[in-house]
C-alpha cells in the first residue's frame, strides 16, 4: 500500500510540474525529497513498532504533545490531506485515460472520469481491508512491471548529455522547490502507520515495511526520471504535461509503449487512489475513536463501512472538480511537512521512552523547518493564491477544533499500550 500510494503520487499524476521547476535536475531533487522522507521515516518507524494505532501519526502526538487544541487541529488537517491526495489521483487518472481513449480533455469528461473512478474504490471499500489488500497488491505489482519495462528500455536509448545537471543559480532553486513539492510523493509511507492495527507483528514489520516502501521508491523515482529526460527534449515533456510519462516512452518503444505507459499510469493512479481512500476513512475512523473527529466519522452505515468513507470520497470530488493539480500539491506538502514536525518533536520529547538519538531528532527538526520555508517561499513566489489558502486552512483547523470542543467539552482518550498496563512491563 505504501509503495503504491507514493509511485502514483508524483511519477505519474505530477512528473510534468517537476520537470517545469527542476528540470534536468529532477532526479537529483527526488532523490533530496527520499532524502526528506527517511528523516521523518526515523520517526515513524521508532514509534510505530511500539505505538500500535490506526490514528498512526495523530497517536505519536498525542502521546508527545497531550490533548489540546493544536493535537485536534493537526488530526483535521491529516484527514484533509488524505481528501486533497485523492483529488489529486482522481485528476491525474482523467489525464491519462481521456488521451488514452482520444476524448477531449473538457470540463464535463474529466468531471466525469473523476467521479466514476472515486466511485469505483469507494465501493471496493465496502469489503474491508482485505479486499483492499488484495487489489492493491495486484495493482502495484502491474504497474511496477511497467515502469521497469519502461526503465529498463529506456537506458539503452538514453542520451546522456541530456542529463547534465545544471549548477546555476536559478536551477538549484528550481531544484530545492522541486524537492519540497515532491516531498509530497513520499506521504505515503505514513499509511503503514495508518493500518498498523492490522498488520501482523506490527513491531517488526512497520518499520520494515516503512523503511523498504521508500527505498524501492527513490530508486524507482530516480530512474524514471532519467529515463524521461534522456529520451524526449524538455519542451516536449512540458507541452505533454498531464501525460509526461507516457509520451517519453514513444522514442524507445513505439505507439505500444505510449499505450502501455498510458495502461500503467491508469493502474498505478488507480491503486493509489485506492490505498488513500482506505488510509483517510481508516484514520478518520481510528480519529473518531479517540475523540480527534465528530462522532458522524464513526457511525456504521451500509455495508457496515464508517460514514468517513463516504464524506472523505465526497470532499475528495469536491476539491478534484475546484482545485488546479499544482495548488493542490503544494499545499498537501505544507500541512504535511507541519505535520511531520510536530511527530518528529514528539518523538523527541518521548525518546527516553521509546528510544531515538537527540542529534538526528534536531537535525531532522531543522531540515523540516527549511522545507516548510522554502515551500512557503514558493507558494509567494508562484502561487499566491495558494499561499493564502494554506493560512487560511490551518486557521480554519484551529478554529473548527476550539469550536468542536467548546461545543461537545469532549476530551481525546489515549489507548493504553500494553507496556503500560498494570502489571506488565515495556516490550
């Protein structure tokens, strides 16, 4: 699920906006991204082996941080990460299909292809989380079959001065922006924490399957990027920006590799946008257990599913059909780089507890901060409105979470870990 969610992130549904901002420097700023993501990875995979919780990142908090207003706010802003990241796939899987099938990129097709593939997945949850397993399992094993036909493929075509980096001053800028907007591809380790409750021998394998997810993806990241940019002229990828990929593959493998490359998209966006939707209804869920959310997350209604599956596919849409695929990106990064920052200082103040070097925890917290700047700097810079939005989000969280506990006086319940019970000691 992890692996899945992170490939159809940035490779397929925004690999056109990184070559805009880094250009030939865009596996270098993927890779600087993975680099990010295994700072805050550290982490996860410290406090998940112990810290066993669907609410994953919210739990480490809490348990950091206490409960207070900024706990409830952050747990909002997750959840609404998840619905924006949907929105995200459902576009990128309408520019690809629509090509694809040769219909015209209008307001009312994507409209509709976006509708009917949330649809499609929302109903797929209906059956739990091991149907969901199941498809997505299958689903990332295709498409990782296709993007290494395509890199494998690829090399051998590749022409290498293409590649040069560029040192000046304008480009490593581009590259640094690059790697703060793709920070957002690398979100989906998180989901492990998300579904640790349902993995078997959490202890081990959350921080096996969260530090195993990014590395497979940064070397899948990495070559793919090389493999575009060395085989199809720059002004050529950005002209086929929504389908980047796609198009790459025709210099070295024909109309055929366009189709298939177009197939992989589609089913690697698809299982994305799969692993998500179980991630945001499974952690609004968790969240509502715990008090972080309105109780409505938590009722059970058709086919026994939480009512957080439907309203998280409903503002999922909503966002898709508002919102431009840069904007949206941009700020999903924000709230989650925020995010990272608290679970990080988290970690930090439980480290005697739970365990964690001071130094990295420090390091890692001040690399987070120039993250959260320079993309802060890149929303002024480039998409003002956007900038504004993300105030405007992170005030709206607070507001709704003083409101919601001055309305309800409730309080979060943590779950007592077993190493907490009466009588037992820590594992």
């Amino acid at each position: 699920m992890a692996v899945g969610t992170m490939i159809g992130a940035s490779i397929f549904s925004i690999f056109g906006l990184g070559v805009q901002l880094a250009g030939t420097n865009l596996p270098e700023a993927l890779a600087l991204s993975g680099v990010y993501a295994l700072m805050v990875a550290y982490s996860y995979a410290t406090l998940g082996r112990k810290i066993v919780s669907n609410a994953g990142p919210i739990a480490f908090i809490l348990r950091g941080i206490g409960d207070n207003v900024l706990t409830g706010a952050l747990s909002i802003l997750m959840w609404l990460t998840y619905v924006i990241s949907i929105s995200l796939f459902a576009r990128g899987f309408a520019g690809y299909l629509l090509p694809l099938i040769q219909v015209e990129q209008t307001p009312l097709a994507t409209g509709i292809v976006m509708v009917g593939i949330v649809l499609l997945f929302t109903a797929l949850n209906f059956f739990g989380s091991k149907a969901v397993g199941r498809a997505e399992f299958t689903l990332v094993m295709i498409k990782l079959s296709v993007l290494l036909l395509f890199i494998l493929g690829g090399f051998l075509t590749i022409k290498w001065q293409w590649l040069k980096p560029a040192t000046d001053p304008t480009s490593l800028t581009g590259l640094l922006r690059a790697s703060v907007i793709f920070f957002l591809s690398y979100m989906g380790f998180g989901l492990v924490t998300n579904a640790s409750e349902n993995i078997e021998n959490p202890h081990r394998n959350v921080p096996l399957a969260i530090y195993l997810s990014i590395a497979i993806v940064i070397a899948i990241y990495v070559s793919v990027a090389m493999v575009a940019l060395g085989n199809l002229p720059m002004d050529a990828i950005l002209k086929a920006k929504e389908n980047a990929l796609a198009v790459a593959a025709k210099p070295f493998l024909g109309d055929w590799g366009f189709v298939l490359l177009s197939l992989g998209a589609l089913i690697s966006i698809a299982s994305s946008l799969n692993a998500t939707l179980y991630g945001g209804a499974n952690v609004a869920y968790s969240l509502a257990k715990k008090g972080e959310l309105p109780a409505v997350f938590e009722r059970k209604v058709w086919f026994q599913s939480p009512e957080g599956l439907y309203l998280t596919a409903a503002l999922s849409l909503f966002f898709a059909l508002l919102f431009d695929l840069g904007g949206v990106a941009s700020l999903t990064s924000i709230v989650f780089t925020v995010i990272y920052f608290f679970v990080i200082f988290s970690h930090w103040k439980l480290r005697k507890q739970y365990g964690g070097s001071s130094v990295l925890l420090l390091l890692h917290l001040g690399v987070l901060v120039a993250v959260l700047v320079t993309l802060l700097q890149y929303q002024w810079a480039m998409q003002r409105s956007a900038f504004y939005a993300s105030i405007v989000t992170f005030a709206g969280a607070l507001a709704v979470e003083y409101g919601y506990r001055r309305f309800s006086k409730r309080t979060i319940h943590k779950r007592m870990l077993p190493e907490e019970e009466p009588g037992t000691t820590a594992s």
